[in-house]
C-alpha cells in the first residue's frame, strides 16, 4: 500500500514540473502576431487587433485591424476608383469600425461582417477569388493606400462618428433623421450631383398586379380595381419615399423596397397595363458618403480630406 502512494505522489511531481514546461513550449511555437487572423472568445484588449463576427461561420475571430480595413475597402469599394476615393473609404470604414466598438462594449465582439447591420469584409481568400489575375495589382494599391491614413478617423466633438455610406445616391444624399430617426448634425442632406452619372444610378422594377396583391393582402384592404391599389406617394427633398398609399394603409418607402427588392426607396412608381413600374434613383440607403459620388469629387481633384469634409458636415479628421 505505501508503494502504491508512493507512486502516485511521484506521478503528481511529475506532471506539475512537466505541464507548465509544456505550456511554455507552445507560446514559444506560436509566437504573438504571427498571423492576421486568429481565433477568439472576447474581444482583445490589443489596439492593433479587433474581433470581428463572422456573419458566415457565427464565430469570433481576432483580426488585424489593418487587414480588416482592407478587407472591407475590398467588398465596399472597386479598386478601380480614384486612390482619393479609397483613401475616404478606409477612413471612414476606419471610423465606423470605431463607433461601433464603442457601441458593442458589453458584447463579445466589436463588429461583425453582416452589411445590412454594419460593414462587409473580405478577407483574403475571398479577395484572390473576387479579383482572379488581378488580386497582386489591387491588393498592393489597396495596402499602398491604407497605409498613407492609417490611424485616421472622423469625428465629431472629439468621437468618433456613425460613418454611414452608400453606393450611389439620388442627387442629394439623405438626412440621417429621415431614414432611420436619428437626428445627427454631421448626416444631413448634401448635393451629390455627379452620382446621376453613374451606370446604375436608374434602374427599373416591374411589379405585377398579382404580386402586389400577393405582398400586401395580409397588411391592408386593397380595393377590387387593381389600377388603384397604389394611391398617394409622399417624399422628402431628397426624393427619398416616406410614404406610399396601399389599399386604406400607408407603408414606408423602405418596406416597399425590401418586397420588391428595389436598390433603393427614391422611386418614382408608373401604372401599367399589367402592373406598375418601379423607377428607381440611387443605389443603398442614401445616407452618408455616396461612394460613386466621392470618386467624382477625386477625379474632379478633391482630396480625401475635401470629400470627407462634404458628406460628413462640422467633422474633423484625427489620429487614433
């Protein structure tokens, strides 16, 4: 029997000299930074990195934050835009990434990757398959041009600002209050005039009687003529629908868009012999730095200081 604690107590010896020797082995073999991207349960206290919900996987993971930012300018931007309109998308991805991990502070992550609540990101697998031959021409001007803004985020009063942006607007971007309620000083209502030059800036939707019937009929009472199942249309100044009359209801411009899958809720709407057809200005939510519009301020010669000065009013550029 004395043999047998006798040989359990040279076991635990053992194991407490051996596991913490093990321990030190793999910190050694796995040194700090040694990749951009690495696995994580919590957002990290390192100001170089950030924990970033992956919409795709639902798993956290702890990403360089120079990495992040250039894979967001990657899925949020063509990389064939002017190196000025790039350099305002990464300072205000830069920003936004901010703001948000401010506003996630009590959560386990600082952003995710879900574009509808905050910013998209590529990363770098998803960069070589988007961009084929072209991946070492985009991805060396990208990091190129990050690097000359690194750090640099706007803010308003001293914080960082919600940085919202979109692809194209509809000649005017939108005030912040009018798509979402908030009313923020810095988000208002600006001219945006060269975005009616974009390919995109008009597409069109055609919508069936049937299918309006088919998306409404559980929301409202529509009238038995099908030619008046659409009635009054409020808008605001920047042509933004707050308003559409649908049978004896009014529904938001914006619930209009998501049932019909409209790139944006400036639309002008025509009555048909089948239906009606959607005309539609701009692409995204209108509010914000219009992308489109601030590659027409670079190649007219603003820098990206002036571009962000125009979409973002009252802020100023600083350093983190």
């Amino acid at each position: 029997m004395k043999n047998i604690y006798f040989i359990i107590a040279a076991i635990l010896i053992l194991l407490m000299i051996t596991l913490p020797l093990l321990s030190v082995q793999s910190e050694k073999t796995t040194p700090d930074n040694s990749s951009s991207v690495v696995s994580a349960d919590k957002p990290t206290d390192d100001p170089n990195f950030v924990a970033v919900l992956n919409g795709d996987t639902e798993k956290i993971e702890k990403i360089k934050i120079s990495e992040y930012i250039l894979g967001v300018v990657a899925a949020e931007m063509s990389p064939s835009y002017e190196p000025e309109a790039l350099k305002a998308q990464a300072v205000a991805a830069h920003t936004f990434l901010l703001y948000r991990k401010n506003k996630n502070a009590d959560k386990d992550y600082d952003i995710t990757t879900d574009p509808s609540l905050d910013q998209a990101y590529i990363n770098e697998a998803e960069r070589k398959k988007k961009w084929g031959d072209n991946y070492e021409k985009y991805n060396n001007a990208l990091l190129s041009i990050i690097d000359e803004v690194d750090g640099l985020y706007i803010c308003y009063k001293g914080k960082p600002i919600l940085a919202a942006y979109h692809a194209i607007s509809g000649g005017k971007t939108e005030s912040c209050k009018n798509v979402w309620g908030s009313d923020l000083p810095y988000l208002v209502s600006v001219e945006s005039i060269g975005d009616i030059l974009a390919p995109n800036y008009l597409t069109t939707v055609s919508v069936s009687f049937s299918d309006l019937k088919a998306a409404f009929k559980d929301k409202c009472k529509l009238p038995s003529n099908q030619k008046k199942y659409i009635g009054k249309i409020t808008r605001t100044k920047s042509g933004t629908v707050t308003g559409v009359t649908i049978g004896d209801k009014t529904f938001k411009g914006s619930e209009l868009r998501s049932a019909f899958s409209l790139c944006s809720s400036n639309f002008d709407i025509t009555l048909n012999e089948d239906g009606y057809t959607f005309t539609v200005h701009g692409y995204g939510h209108g509010v914000g730095m219009s992308q489109y519009g601030a590659n027409y301020m670079a190649k007219q010669g603003n820098t990206y200081k002036e571009i962000l000065g125009w979409y973002y009013k009252g802020c100023s550029i600083a350093k983190n």
